[in-house]
C-alpha cells in the first residue's frame, strides 16, 4: 500500500514555545501508525532542530522544512541550503508550495533544481502543485497542473521519482474556507497518477503518494482520504490545533 501521510504545515505560526507545546501534546495522544502511514510536521526553519529531537524516538513521525534555497551555498543571506538540512537530519522538504510560487515568485525550473538538490542529499521533496481559482473556472486546471509536473518533475528518472510526494493544492480552497469536494480531489489526484504513469509507467505512478492540501479539516478529511488516488494530507490552520490535527491523523486510510 502506498504510505499515507498527514503532513502539517505550520507556515508562518506559532512561537518556539507554542510550537513546542503543540509538539508534545500531538506525541502524547501515542497514537500509533501503522506501518503504511507517516505524519510529518513542516515547522519554521528555527524549530527543526527542536522538532526533530521530539519525533526521534517516535515510530513513523517526522519532521521537514517548509523550504530550501535552489543554489547548494554561496553568498545568499538569509537562505537555508538542502546540504544544511541534510546536516540536522532532516528527511524532507515541502517545495512549490503556492505561497512560495505567488509571493516569491518561484518557478518550475527553480523547483526542479530544488528537486535535485534535495534528492542529492537524500531528503525527499513534498512537491505542491494546484490551480488558482481563474484556471479553475477557465476549465483549464488539469493542463495547468500538468505543465507544473512536467517542468518540474518529468527530467527525473523512475527511480528518483519514487523518492518524491506530491501534494495538489487547488489554491482557490488554501485558508479560505472552501474546500474542493472529495469527488473533485480525487479527479485531480487521478488526473496527476495518469501524467505520472505516461511519463514513467503505471508501476511507479502507482507508488507515489499524492496528497491533497486545501482547506482540510476533521469534519471532512476521514471523506477526502477515502478516494482511492488521495493518500493523506498537507495541512495548514487545522495543524494548528491539537483535537483537529489528531483527528486528521485518524482519518488515514
């Protein structure tokens, strides 16, 4: 079974402390995952050392960056380098995030050179793709999330691939309170296995896990991760709340 994963992003939240708090709360609750299932926390660069120490002795938890710099070193004030990451043993990344693409401007070659960069290091990309609400409405949103892939994603071969999850994020549905229906995640998350497996053949496609990001909560997550293409979550806001991110951990198929 591809591994199901409830991933937190924390963004731009939360003090040490609180973060801290937050940590051993979750970890108190002991709830166990199965072989197949993994929950990752995205926490603020500051805090990965401190994350990673509370997660070590744990049994399929985990802890990633919310972001590397697309260069391995060099005279970049204020970046943070895969090579670093790698170096506090941290084990993935979440690169392309929509917030990332429309405030910083990022773009697909700068995370395919992202993608090499933390595959050099054996850290492993939580790539996010998704349409705004415009291509959505334009009927556009599979073609646009298929160039995102291809630009990124398709220089790599099978095997580095299987090294990289997926996140479909419909940026329409990211903190606003929509949130695509589990019929529409899934025709996404199907619609992303299909371009993985012509470009790298239906045996690697069907082991990548794909995620879907946008608004998920516990009142809808144990529905979204019941299709059969979603295998867990990237999730925001409601990461940020112990009752509603154990829930979510819960709904893992």
């Amino acid at each position: 079974m591809r591994k199901q994963i409830a991933a937190a992003n924390w963004k731009m939240n939360l003090t040490y402390q609180q973060g801290e708090k937050l940590l051993n709360d979750i970890l108190k609750a002991k709830i166990s995952l199965s072989d197949h299932q993994e929950t990752i926390f995205a926490v603020p660069f500051p805090y990965l050392i401190m994350a990673n120490s509370e997660v070590a002795n744990e049994k399929n938890y985990s802890v990633a960056a919310q972001n590397c710099y697309n260069k391995k070193s060099g005279a970049y004030t204020g970046e943070v380098s895969t090579e670093m990451l790698h170096s506090i043993g941290i084990r993935y990344c979440v690169i392309g995030h929509s917030e990332r693409r429309e405030y910083f401007s990022e773009t697909n070659e700068q995370l395919a050179t992202k993608t090499d960069l933390l595959l050099e290091q054996g850290i492993q990309p939580i790539f996010c793709c998704g349409e705004s609400l415009s291509v959505r409405e334009a009927g556009t949103q599979n073609t646009f999330v298929e160039t995102q892939l291809r630009e990124s994603l398709f220089h790599l071969s099978g095997d580095q691939l299987k090294n990289v999850i997926i996140a479909y994020e419909p940026i329409w549905a990211i903190g606003t309170g929509k949130t695509a229906t589990a019929d529409q995640a899934q025709e996404m998350h199907a619609h992303i296995r299909s371009v993985l497996a012509t470009q790298f053949g239906n045996d690697i496609a069907s082991e990548i896990s794909i995620l879907y990001g946008g608004s998920v909560k516990a009142a809808n997550a144990k529905d979204i991760f019941s299709r059969e293409d979603v295998d867990g979550g990237l999730v925001g806001g409601a990461s940020l709340v112990t009752d509603e991110f154990l829930a979510i951990i819960q709904a893992l198929k």
